[in-house]
C-alpha cells in the first residue's frame, strides 16, 4: 500500500459515500472502487461493507482509521523535511567557533538565523581556531567560525567576517593606564601574556608581527589560549596583552582597554568563516549567507 491509497481509504471513511470521496479527492468513482479494493486485498480484510444502506466501515476498518491519518500525516511529514533540508530549511548544522566569536559576531547572526530557519538544529562545539579547521577539512562539522589569520595552509575556505585590530589590555593600575591612547612601542619594556604558537598560530603570528612593526620583540611571560584567558591573566597582574578590540566590549572590573596607534596598530585580524574544501550542505551554505551578509568591518 501507498500514501494515495490511504488517503482514499480515509476519504471513503470520513463521507461514507464513493460519489463524494471520489468528488474530494478529484477523481472519477470507478478508480476510486479499484484503489479500495486493492487495499483490502492488501491487508488481507474488508474495510468496509456495502448493502442497501450504503456504505460502512467494518470494525477493522474502524480500528485502522486514526492509524492511517497518522500514517499520512508522517509521510506527509517526511516529505516536507526532507525538501526542507535540501533548502538548507531543517536538519542539523554543527557549527564550530571560538570564544571570541560570542562577543559580536554569533550574537548578532545566530537570532536572525533561528528566526528564519527554525527547523535547523545547531550544534554548538568550542574550540581553538586550529582544531576548528582541522574539524572542518575532516568533516566533523559543517562550518567553523575562526579567527584570522588562520596561520598555516589550509585546505578549509576561508572568508572574513568580522574585522578587527588589536587593543592594549593593561592591568586597571598600570601607570599606563591614564592614557587615551597608546603607541605600540609604549609597551616594549613590559611583560606580555601571550597567544600560544601551537594552539592559536595565526593570532600569535598577528601578535609577534604587530610588535615587530613596533620596533620590540615581545617579553612573553606566561601563555594562553582564549582571549578571555589573557584578559584574566592582565587582571591577575601576570602582564600586558593584545587582545580584539571586540572583547572591550566585555567589562572587566580590574583591566583597562586602550587603542593603539603608529607602526604596528594597525594589523588585521578578525573572525572567518570556514567551510569545507568541496560542497557544503544547505544548511550550512544558509549559515554563511546569514554571517557573510553582516558588516565586515
């Protein structure tokens, strides 16, 4: 049996009359007497009994009713998610990002994203943009929100989707603290908490290259992952960082955010999208619209 048998059954249960079904569902009688007849050669019982008064369901075919509406209704169902995936409309995205990412970029675009597509399922995993990347190349999510520049080759596309520069995070009581703004080489005496090469290589490249420019190498005293960790290792008093300006946004009681400005203040950072060397689903080709659609800058 079929989808478009049981909805002739179902027509025939709810009228009772073959000339009305037939009427709603759009077709001539005799067919309509086929497709029952076949049905119930099917299920191997009579559905219904014809006599002088009509037509009436037998007690199988009362019984079976409210399964076959279910059973329309799943196919039904299972027809409209499946052409909603294939429109990048339901199904499940695993998205991967890094903690940097929450302070504009996600808030900004995973609301607008739920509210358009609400069938999608995101799946959420943090991690370092060097493991998000590998993650991506092997297909263990379907897109990576990164930070840039990724600082190895990779197979990943890559495409910025937020840019940014670096700020000075100085503990609240430094004595550089007073100042509104701050040539990079102001810090070239001080201890730096710094991104680690492993984990993070392309902002600790980003770092290196900013101070560079500045006229210093920096002192590295203690190492981190997340930016958030570095934030927290200035208030700690472990050091001086560079971190996005992004992450001002998030007020730390004891640090201070300053701009840089001269040779160096300038470096590019920023978050990426990255997506699979080859196709992507529908999903996830969505999902980059929905980041790549935001202002870059």
């Amino acid at each position: 049996m079929d989808i478009r048998q049981l909805r002739h059954f179902i027509a025939l249960a709810e009228t009772l009359n073959f000339h009305r079904a037939a009427e709603r569902l759009h077709m001539a009688q005799p067919p309509l007497s086929a497709s029952i007849r076949r049905l119930e050669a099917q299920v191997g019982v009579p559905l219904f009994l014809r006599n002088r008064r009509g037509t009436e369901l037998t007690p199988a075919g009362t019984a079976a009713l409210e399964e076959a509406r279910r059973a329309v209704f799943h196919g039904e169902q299972f027809a409209k998610v499946a052409q909603a995936a294939s429109r990048g409309e339901a199904g499940l995205l695993r998205v991967g990002f890094v903690g940097s990412a929450t302070y504009a970029l996600m808030p900004r675009v995973l609301p607008r994203f739920r509210a358009r597509y609400p069938g999608v399922q995101l799946v959420l995993g943090e991690s370092t943009t060097a493991r998000i990347v590998g993650m991506v190349e092997n297909g263990d999510v379907d897109v990576g929100l990164v930070r840039f520049p990724i600082g190895r080759a990779c197979k990943a596309r890559v495409f910025p989707a937020e840019r940014d520069v670096f700020v000075a995070a100085l503990p609240a009581g430094h004595a550089l603290a007073r100042r509104r703004r701050l040539a990079l080489s102001d810090l070239a005496a001080e201890p730096f908490v710094m991104y680690g090469a492993m984990e993070v290589p392309g902002l600790h490249a980003a770092a290196l290259l900013a101070c560079q420019q500045a006229g210093f190498i920096p002192d590295v005293h203690q190492e981190a992952v997340q930016v958030q960790t570095l934030i927290s290792l200035v208030e700690s008093g472990l050091g001086v960082a560079l971190v996005p300006s992004v992450a001002a946004r998030h007020v730390a009681r004891n640090v201070v955010f300053k701009p840089l400005a001269g040779p160096g203040a300038q470096t590019a950072i920023g978050i990426a999208l990255a997506l699979p060397p080859g196709a992507q689903t529908s999903a996830a080709q969505r999902f980059a619209d929905s980041v790549l659609e935001q202002p870059a800058d």
